[in-house]
C-alpha cells in the first residue's frame, strides 16, 4: 500500500498541482500584462511599452498589443481555468517569442530562462488541462480522466 505512493498517480493531487501552476503562471502573466496595459504593478503602461518595444526592438505597435493583452487576458483565464487550454497556447507561444526575442546566448546571464519557464508551465497546462478546481470542470462538467492503469 505504501509503495503506491511512489508509482501511482493521485488524482487528487494531480488537480491541486494543476492549480498550482495554472495560478502561479497564469499570475505572473496577469502581472506582466496589467503593467503593460494599465501600469498597474509599477508597470509603464500602454503607450510607454509601445515605444519602448519600437525602440528597443523594432516590434510593431500590432505585435505589442498581441503581447500585452494575451498576456493580460490569457494570463487571468488560465488563473480562473477558464478556455484554460486556448489561453495557455496563447501565453506559451507568446513566451516562446519572448524567449527567442531575448536570445539563447543569453538565457542564463540575459533573463531568457524566465520566459522559457513561463513557456513550459504553460504548455504543461496545455497539455493535462485545467483539472477539477476550474472554471472550465463546473461550466463544462468536464473532468480530468486518469487514464493511468
């Protein structure tokens, strides 16, 4: 019986670590995007991160709205586990950008491991979904099924 606990998955500890992730990836997105967006959070706002992002390198104001508001909206729907896997693809594609726009010679030393882990946390949550502490399990009745035999 004891043995179980080192082979067998625990589904309901499966959803609490969804939870986890989706509130811990999906808050620091929320952050990210409300200080681009609003300034809230000692961010710049809007019109600041435009100019900073043609300044510094040389994106678009369109891309730069794309990133700010999936970050802002993406990052509270995976928060909530609401259309939680449409919102982490978006937030996983977006960090993906960021940590190729960053650079991989410097992912150590130039921050690219953030957005890199950011990227992986959502795919993870892409990937097994919301779990039953979710928005997305009461108004879709879905449940996470454990295939694990």
């Amino acid at each position: 019986m004891f043995s179980n606990l080192f082979v067998q998955s625990n589904r309901t500890l499966l959803n609490i670590s969804m939870l986890l992730i989706r509130i811990t990836v999906g808050g620091i997105t929320f952050y990210s995007g409300a200080g681009k967006v609003f300034a809230w959070f000692g961010g710049y706002g809007l019109e600041k991160t435009l100019e900073a992002f043609w300044t510094m390198m040389k994106i678009p104001p369109f891309w730069v709205y794309m990133c700010a508001f999936t970050e802002l909206i993406g990052g509270f729907l995976m928060m909530i586990g609401l259309f939680t896997r449409p919102a982490a693809f978006a937030v996983m594609i977006n960090f993906i950008t960021a940590t190729i726009l960053v650079g991989m010679d410097k992912f150590w030393t130039g921050g690219g491991n953030f957005p890199f882990t950011l990227a992986i946390g959502s795919l993870a949550v892409l990937l097994v979904g919301p779990g039953d502490f979710s928005f997305d399990a009461i108004l879709f009745k879905r449940r996470v099924v454990d295939r694990a035999v």
